[in-house]
C-alpha cells in the first residue's frame, strides 16, 4: 500500500512526523501490508535554508521529501 503525503510548511513536517513513526511501527509488527509513504513537499513559504534543511536529512522523524 501506498501512502502519499503532501507537506508545504513547517508545521506539517513536524505533524508528519508521528504519522511517519506509526507507518514505521506497523511496518516491523505486520508483515503486509507494508506501507510505503512517499513525501511530496510543495515548497511553499519556500526560502533556501529552510527548504535545504528538510530536504537534505530525517528532521522531526520524518522521511526526506520524494519530490
């Protein structure tokens, strides 16, 4: 299964976070489905530091951004 989720702003990276850690949590006690969570992040309020933060490690526990 397949999980897209669409982050734009800060808050969302760090609301994303405990959904992050929940997919990885069922991911180690239920051997299928296994769900793949794909992070789109749209760039808004985009500014050079901030974006080359999220996009470049794990911040918040989240998954770096796909696209």
């Amino acid at each position: 299964m397949k999980i897209a989720t669409i982050i734009g702003a800060r808050p969302e990276f760090i609301k994303d976070a405990a959904i992050s850690r929940a997919i990885v949590g069922h991911n180690r006690t239920n051997p299928a489905p296994v769900i793949e969570e794909i992070l789109v992040h749209t760039g808004q309020h985009y500014g050079d530091d901030m974006s080359n933060i999220f996009s470049t490690r794990n911040c918040f526990g989240t998954n770096v951004p796909h696209y």
